[in-house]
C-alpha cells in the first residue's frame, strides 16, 4: 500500500496557478471592456453636444467644441485628459457637413499579469451631422 499523503496539496496547487491565472485573465479584460465602453460614451456624448448647439452659442466652432466637451467628459468618468489624443475634423460640404471626432489614449491594466494580451490603447472615432438648432 503506497501512502498518498500530500497528493492533495500537489493537485490543488497545480490547479490553483491556472484559476488565478484565468481569474486575472478575466479581470484585466472586464477592466478593459468597461475602459473602453466609457471612453466611447465620453466622446460620443462630446460628439453629440457639439454638433446640437444653439446657433446663439457661437462662441466656438463645433470641432473645437468637440474637444472640450470630450474632455469634459472624461473627467466626469475619471479619465486623466490630458494622456487623451483628440482631433476633430470635417467632412463634406454644407448641408451634409459631418463632424468626425477621434481620440485615443493608452491602456493601462488593472493586473498586468498577462499584457502581451490587452490592447495597448483604447480609441474611439464618432461621427455626426452637424445640425443648427434654434
């Protein structure tokens, strides 16, 4: 009769290296989705604050408009500005004149256990009719 003492703590300690690792996995992906979902709300939103002004709140042109609404937003979702790439831009002619919007900024992990996975920024491009509202 062989003793078996031990074989149980072997066991679990292989396969504890792999749940943590699946664990950790996960959490850095569900970090990077969520980035990633409230970078694209804070420019869409930037975005669509720009191109919807009143024709009485002239004071800055809808893509300059756009960058600071974007930035605004970010801060409101706790995002540092100031590591974010934003250009706006035009496209086409009036009455069919588009706003196009496109920012970036890097990613950081939440773990970083397995960073050769994660994308290395998160980025985001809206586009949008430029409307006048009275």
């Amino acid at each position: 009769m062989r003793l078996r003492r031990g074989t149980t703590s072997v066991e679990f300690g292989m396969i504890i290296v792999v749940f943590f690792g699946m664990l950790f996995a996960i959490m850095d992906w569900g970090w990077y989705f969520f980035q990633r979902s409230q970078f694209m709300d804070a420019v869409l939103d930037g975005t669509r604050r720009a191109v919807t002004r009143s024709q009485s709140d002239a004071s800055l042109d809808p893509a300059n408009a756009a960058v600071q609404y974007t930035e605004e937003n970010l801060t409101d979702y706790g995002m540092d500005p100031a590591l974010t790439t934003i250009s706006a831009t035009y496209e086409g002619t009036t009455p069919s004149e588009v706003l196009i919007v496109d920012a970036s900024m890097p990613f950081e992990p939440l773990i970083g256990l397995f960073t050769w996975q994660l994308p290395d920024s998160v980025s985001a491009e809206m586009s949008m009719y430029l409307e006048m509202q009275d």
